[in-house]
C-alpha cells in the first residue's frame, strides 16, 4: 500500500485542522498606496491618461476593494495624476464608502440612467479630455463597448495588461508569504485527503471533504476549484463529466485550491491507491522528472517558454508526445498564480517573457495516458536573485508522496 493513503477517515482528519487564518496578515492599505503610486508612473511612462478598473481582481489588487461583476457597471478610474473615483450603483454608493480601503470620491448613478455617460462625465471631471484610457482586461465587452460610445472620438481605448499585469506579475514579500501560507495549507489539506481514502469512496465525497478542509482551515468562503479523478478519469487535465467511485490500483489524481485573504492555492498530487505496479512508478518518475527539469532552468532572465521546453524535452526523451500530443504533456508546463489562480505569466513553448524576481507560477507537467491514467505533479516556485525557490516540497517518491509534509 502507498505510504500516506488510506487508513483514516474523514471525520477524524477534519477534527484535527485548526484555523490558520491569522498566521498572515492581509494586504494594508500602504502596500494599496504603493500600488496605486506605482501603476501611475506605468500609465505615465506608456502615456496612458486613465485606467478603469471593472469589478475584478485587478480593482481588489490594486485598490483592496473586492466586489465582482454583475450587469451593473461597477468599478473605479484612476487618472495618471490624481485620486481615484469609484462608479458604482446608487444604492450601492453608501456599501462602497464603507468597504473601500482606499479612500476617494463615489459616484453612483440611479436604475433608470446611464452608468456610461457618468463614466464619460467622470472622465472630463478628471481633466482626462482626450488620449488614452485602459479598460481593465477582465471587463466584459459590452462594458467596454459602451463606455467607447459614450466617449466619443477623442478618446483612444488600450488594454490594462501593460499596467496592471505587468505590475501583478512581480509579488512583493508580502504577496509572497500569503501565497506560501496558501499553498502549504492546501498541501495538507492534500496528505488528509490521501488518508481518507478507501475502496469504493466516490470522488465527490472526496471533493465535499476538501472543501470542509479548506473551510475549516481559515480560507476564504468557497473552494475556488476542484478536481478528484481516479484510475482512467485521471488522464484528463480538466476533470470527467461523471467521476468514479475508487478501486484497488486506481492512480488518484487531486487538484485543488483556495484563496487566503485573496491569494490562490494550486496544488496537484498523483498517487496510488494499493500497491503501485512498475508501469505506474515508471509514469510517475518520468513527471517527477519533468517538474525538476523546468526548476531547474528557472533564474531571472531565463525566457518563460524554456520551462515548457525543459520539461517536454523529459516527456519526449520517454517516448512520448511529440510536443502536446498525447500519450504526452497536453498542456502548457505552467502558469502565474496571485490573486487569480491563473494569471501572468505563463510557462508556455514559444514565450520569450523573461523571468523576473518577484514572479511566481507553477510546474505542473501531466502525463496523460488515455484509457489507462495521468499523472501531474504541481508545485510553484517564486523568482529570486538567485533563481527559483519552492512555495512546496515536490512529492518525495510514487511509494510516498507525502513524506516531509508537516
């Protein structure tokens, strides 16, 4: 039997996590003035005259207010020079002043008026009366296509990528720690729910005691994603339709997060329920392989796209592949993680972003074998001067995974 699975139950494991939400701070408002500061010199330097920032996490990140999207258009403008406005429902105005960390000013517009002409008003009131504006790249379209008409010809509109991705993509020690708090938490949330495995369980069960773990963990309200596969189900990336129930000698393949105080866990593991067998120790050291290779090349200045490169030059030195085909690695090698659990940057073949301190992502190579099983390892690494470091310890060996986790 694989160390570490099977054995407990889940009852058990959830009476043993305590909340760990106050190990870490969230972010103060003078990190949010720093931000603010910071993409303005961005705006000033690309010559950017305003930035809007729609109910996403660019707005919770830049400013520390955390809303979402609805139909009603709801956000603020930052001007290059300047305090912020915020924009939102009439009846929501008093709910913004008191929820924002970030003081400023807060228009409302009623039911029966137009959000887009206050925009174009908020605008002129900024001294903002031509030249570019930058709609938040997570806007919807109609969004952005109304606040284009209700502007008019004087204005040029450009995506926030240049100033908010750019600036998101290089954490600061702070951002940083929360991440590592995040995924460490995930991590053994991952060894409780290897513990409770048993012949039979269906994935869902797994899935309803992930999301208690996490819960009573101290996270943030909702698991932010799930996916619990096992044997066949497990060679796909995203998950099946309709998830089995586990047998003796299924690989089980979890994958899973959550944010803490706005900060995402990502954290994959592959096992095996029952004894592996010399097919399912040879797949899971291939990937083990592969996640090394990409840590390996990653230091400032290294392109983004070498990591893929790294690690599907160890898939295709197996046998398999070439490039994303499968039996094979289907997916980019990794991805940014922050606020959002994907973001900038992205470990993909072909990306010649080169890495920066500060950056943080994943390594999650997949082996998918379709009809038999997959195996992915995931784990995140941050940028330092002196080249990448883990946020988690890889899994040790395919007999056990979760040796060293504490």
């Amino acid at each position: 039997m694989t160390i570490g699975v099977g054995g407990s139950d889940a009852a058990t494991e959830l009476a043993a996590i305590t909340n760990e939400r106050a190990a870490v701070s969230p972010i103060p408002a003078e990190e949010h003035l720093r931000r603010i500061a910071a993409a303005q010199a961005r705006m000033e330097e690309l010559g950017i005259e305003a930035l809007w920032l729609d109910g996403t996490t660019n707005l919770h990140w830049l400013t520390g207010f955390r809303h979402g999207q609805s139909e009603r258009t709801l956000g603020a403008l930052l001007p290059k020079r300047g305090a912020l406005t915020y924009l939102g429902p009439a009846f929501e105005v008093e709910k913004i002043k008191e929820s924002v960390i970030i003081p400023g000013e807060v228009r409302g517009w009623e039911e029966d008026s137009d959000p887009y002409s206050l925009f174009a008003t908020t605008l002129r009131d900024l001294q903002v009366l031509r030249g570019a504006v930058a709609i938040d790249d997570h806007a919807r379209f109609f969004t952005a296509n109304e606040m284009r008409g209700a502007t008019g010809d004087d204005y040029r509109y450009v995506r926030s990528f240049d100033v908010c991705a750019n600036l998101r993509a290089r954490k600061s020690e702070h951002e940083i720690a929360l991440i590592r708090h995040a995924m460490n938490l995930t991590l053994k949330i991952q060894t409780r729910a290897a513990r409770i495995m048993r012949e039979g369980i269906p994935a869902q069960e797994v899935m309803g005691f992930i999301a208690n773990a996490h819960m009573l963990a101290g996270f943030d309200p909702g698991l932010r994603f799930g996916i619990v596969l096992f044997g066949p189900d497990s060679a796909y990336p995203h998950g099946v339709p309709r998830p089995k129930s586990l047998a003796a000698g299924d690989v089980v393949l979890i994958d899973c997060g959550a944010t803490m105080h706005g900060y995402a866990s990502d954290i994959t593991r592959s096992y095996v329920f029952g004894e592996p067998t010399e097919r399912q120790k040879f797949l899971w050291n291939v990937v083990k392989e592969s996640q090394a290779a990409a840590f390996a090349v990653a230091k400032p200045g290294v392109a983004c796209g070498a990591l893929d490169d790294a690690a599907r030059a160890v898939i295709e030195k197996h046998g398999f592949g070439p490039g994303y085909k499968t039996p094979g690695l289907p997916h980019r090698v990794g991805h940014g993680v922050g606020m959002d659990g994907h973001e900038e940057p992205y470990f993909v073949k072909g990306n010649h972003l080169p890495l920066d301190v500060g950056m943080c992502g994943s390594i999650e190579p997949t082996l998918a074998v379709y009809g038999e099983c997959g195996i992915r390892h995931e784990d995140h690494i941050f940028i330092t001067e002196r080249g990448a470091g883990w946020f988690t310890p890889p899994p040790h060996s395919v007999e056990e995974p979760f040796r060293g986790v504490v």
